[in-house]
C-alpha cells in the first residue's frame, strides 16, 4: 500500500509563543503543515521560515471556527494523491513516541475514510507531569472527499466525520497538550469562551457556561509521571520540549474587552470573568478609558454564585456532580442561573 501523504492542519491565532516549537515537532512527521493564520503578531514570519508549511491568511474579522476549518481543508485537497489529514493546534504536539511506534506505522496503513481518535495529555506546570483528559479526540483522518457538516462558532470536530466511518483509539502515541502549563493564556481563553458562549448559545444556562470553563480540581490518583519516550526524541533533535514562554496578556482577553464595550458589562454579569479590571485592560490597549464603565456589574448573590461553583466542582468533570449540588443547582436556574 502506498504510504499516504500527511497534511497537518493548524489553525493560529497570535501562537508566537509557542509556534516555532510546534513547527519543528510537526516537521519530524508531517509532509505538508497547512497554517490559517489570523494573527496580528509574528506568528506568520515565523511559519514562513518552515519549508513544510503552507501559509493561508484567515481572513475572518471574527472567531469563526468552521471558516477556519473549511479553509485548511480546501488547501489540504489541493495536494494530489492519498491523504492523512492530522489537525493539531498550535499549543499541542504528538509523544516522541510516534518515531519508534508500531502504532504510528499501522496509522499509515488504515482504510480510506477512517477516523482516528487520539487522548490528550495535559502536562502540568511543573513540566514533569500530566493528567489524562478522559474524552476520544477524532483529530486524524484518511481522507474520502467527505464534505464537513460544521455549523457552530465554537468546538466543531475538527474533521470530517462520515456518517459510516469505522474509528481508531491510538493508544500509545498521545497528544502532549500545553494549555495547563501556562495559566494566564489558559484563564484569558476561559473567559473568552464564557462571553462567547453566552453571545453565541443563549439556550445555555450560565451555570453550565460556567462549569465548562474553570481551573480543573485534579485529584492526585489522576497525575503521572511524563515518561522519558515522550520527550527524548525531540531532545534527540535538538527541540526543547519543557520551556515555557509566560504571556502578560493575550488577544483573547481583547476579544472580551470588545464584546464588553459592545453590549455592557451587565449583559456578561452571570459569566465568571470578572477576576480582571477590564477597565485597566481598556487603558492598556487602547490607551484610553472606555466609554462606559466595565466595571464589575455583580450583585453579592452573583458573587456568591461564581465562588459556590467553583467550591462545589470538585472533579474536572463538571457533570460529576453531588445531589445536594444538583438540587441547589435546579434552584438557582429558576432564579435565571
């Protein structure tokens, strides 16, 4: 069987931080590493250095992930011959593992049209250890042409999916996931979400925006140990896998900043974001006040809510959850929770 040509997909969005790792590990496996890029920072000089990548400007105003998709997928069918699409984001990286896998050689050999699953491992801030995310991610693809049926703004599959598709649980090669060792970027995208969420998913109620989108409490029977195999192979080539460049501030608290001013800062008081002086975030980055105060719009009730949710979600899954919770829970949804 011939060996399918593989397409990264990576959508980027001010990744300076962190691309030109990303890059190099993506380099080691991929053939083709496809970049929508929407950034205001040096994310694409930085991916033009790499002669795998093929750069595509996202040209959405806004936070729109089936145009992104829909974007790298087109450029992805361009590339004659068989296709392994593998999307991956810019804050993640495969195991090292994959070079020395037998895993990774039998990917290579699946059916058209079947879906591969992959686990995420989120590594900790000590750079030594990771706690598993319990969900299949279907982040690989061998490629039938099937059109994709994206239709939210926000956590679409990152693939398409055929109805009839057969999957695949890769189980030694994991994704190495970034976002818990750097938690000012990490909370900033949080509080993006639950603004997003409410713009976009009204039907929500604010405590289930709120319990999607918190710090996890990581019990200490779920973290392990990161195992050499998983970093040696990057070392091997030179890649330093365990720095980590701190971010002051992100685009995503912009992001906020504007839908703050757009609708007020009542319109987002059930959303738990309110740990930032978004009038300070104004000065700093438009270098004026608003013209309306963002100042924190809670009642003592609505403050009290946001610290019981967050004392009350003592598992990262925040669908795991006590009956006396679930009873107050009902309670506070009556009152427009």
């Amino acid at each position: 069987m011939t060996k399918p040509t593989i397409i990264c997909l990576t959508p980027v969005k001010n990744e300076a931080w962190i691309l030109d790792r990303f890059l190099k590990c993506a380099s080691l496996w991929a053939d083709h590493i496809i970049v929508a890029d929407q950034s205001d920072d040096d994310s694409a000089e930085i991916a033009r250095r790499y002669p795998k990548v093929i750069l595509v400007h996202n040209p959405a105003a806004g936070y729109d992930e089936p145009a992104r998709q829909k974007l790298m997928l087109e450029a992805a069918r361009k590339i004659p011959g068989s296709r392994l699409l593998i999307t991956l984001d810019a804050d993640e990286a495969f195991t090292a593992n994959f070079m020395t896998s037998p895993e990774w050689q039998d990917m290579l050999t699946l059916s058209i049209g079947t879906v591969i699953r992959f686990k995420w491992a989120n590594l900790m801030n000590d750079m030594e250890h990771y706690w598993d995310d319990p969900w299949d991610h279907a982040w690989g693809f061998m490629d039938d042409g099937t059109e994709p049926k994206w239709d939210n703004p926000l956590h679409n599959t990152r693939i398409p999916i055929p109805s009839s598709a057969t999957d695949i649980l890769m189980r030694e090669v994991k994704v190495m996931h970034y976002q818990f060792t750097e938690g000012a970027r990490r909370e900033s995208k949080w509080r993006f979400y639950q603004c997003f969420e409410r713009m976009m998913h009204s039907e929500r109620s604010a405590i289930e925006i709120c319990r999607r989108y918190r710090e996890p409490n990581i019990r200490p029977d779920q973290i392990r140990v990161i195992p050499g195999d998983w970093l040696q192979g990057y070392r091997d080539q030179g890649i330093n896998m365990t720095s980590i460049q701190r971010t002051h501030r992100s685009w995503w608290d912009k992001e906020v900043l504007d839908m703050l001013d757009k609708y007020g800062a009542k319109h987002f008081r059930r959303q738990n974001v309110w740990s930032v002086d978004w009038n300070a975030v104004h000065r700093e980055i438009y270098g004026k006040e608003p013209d309306r105060s963002l100042s924190d719009p809670r009642s003592k009730f609505d403050k009290w809510v946001h610290r019981w949710l967050e004392a009350s979600q003592t598992n990262y899954n925040p669908y795991n959850l006590k009956l006396k919770v679930r009873i107050i829970e009902k309670g506070l949804r009556l009152l427009g929770w």
